[in-house]
C-alpha cells in the first residue's frame, strides 16, 4: 500500500473510532439529562401532591368548626329532659368558647397601640404628632407584640386543625422521698451499781 492509502485508512479508522465514542459520550449525557429531568418531574409530582393536600387539609379545617358545632345542635336531645338540655347547652358554649377564645387571642394581640392608632386616624384632623409617638410606641413594644400575634394565630391554626399542637409537657416526676434515718438502737438505762 502506498503512503497516501494508509493515511487515508488510517483516518477513516479514526473517524469511525471517534465518531463512535462521540456516539457513546452523547448517549451517556443523554442518559444523565434523562434521569435528571424524571427527578425534577418527581419532585414537581410530590409538590403538586403536597400542595393539593394542604389545600384540602385547609378547606376540611374550616368547614370543620362550624361542622362539629353543627352536629351538636342537631345533637340537642329532643324531649323536656331539662338536665340532657342544659348539658347539650353548656356542651355547645364550651365549643363555641373554645374557639372564640382563639379569635379574642389573636384581636387582643392587635389591640391597644392598633386601636389607638385607628382612633386617631379616624378624627377629622388627625394629629401628627400623636400618629408619630404611636407608631414609635409600636416599634418599641414590637417584638412582645409579634410574639403574642404568633401565638394566638398558631393556637388558632391548631384549633382549626391546620396545624398540629405541641405535645403537653410531660409532668415532672415526683422526687422519690428521702430515705428515713435508720433507727438508732434504744438506749439502755445504766446498770445500777450495787
């Protein structure tokens, strides 16, 4: 063979080996981007899921109040039982207390400066002077007020079923009491020299 034909194998063997292995390093990129794209399409499946259920978690939490207190008005016994209907009353004024207590939590949360403010902005002239010391007073009581309103709104989300409460404080063991003294042996009277 001449120089010029074995240049020419040499470099259609080179083309094939690398048009070869060009082949296989784009189908493994290929394959990676495949995987990638079915592991955000599983993350994206997951969120929608989780997203659809903290919707319907949300929706069940407030039909759920007015659906429990519901069923105990249409609980109350029939009959002139005055103790079953004075039971069933105070069963659905509890309930109702209960959840109205976590409504009077989060307004007294944004009461006092909040309420002060409103009254001054509703006056035909409000004084600016007065808005300004409000707004400072805010600021400074800002942090015990944000803690408040977080609270009440968590024990409103609680009592709604939106969120879950913190478990109860376990009680504190009681100390196991301390060990009496052992006895001392009784004493014995001297003997009486004769």
């Amino acid at each position: 063979m001449s120089g010029n034909v074995k240049t020419i194998v040499i470099a259609l063997v080179a083309l094939v080996v690398g048009a070869v292995g060009g082949a296989g390093y784009g189908m493994m990129q290929a394959d990676e981007l495949t995987q990638k794209l079915v592991a955000m399409t599983q993350e994206k499946d997951q969120a929608v899921q989780a997203t659809d259920h903290l919707r319907k978690m949300n929706d069940e939490a407030v039909r759920t109040y007015g659906t429990n207190l519901g069923k105990m008005v249409a609980g109350v016994p029939a009959g002139d039982d005055p103790a079953k209907l004075t039971d069933s009353a105070r069963a659905i004024l509890a309930a109702r207390d209960g959840f109205r207590g976590s409504l009077d939590g989060a307004r007294a949360a944004m009461n006092s400066e909040f309420d002060e403010l409103a009254a001054e902005l509703g006056n035909s002239a409000p004084n600016p002077e007065k808005i300004k010391q409000l707004l400072d007073g805010l600021k400074q009581n800002w942090p015990a007020k944000e803690k408040g309103l977080d609270d009440a709104s968590r024990k409103l989300l609680v009592d709604l079923g939106v969120l879950k409460g913190s478990p109860a404080p376990k009680p504190a063991a009681a100390p196991a009491p301390a060990a009496a003294p052992a006895a001392a042996p009784p004493a014995t009277a001297p003997a009486e020299k004769k």
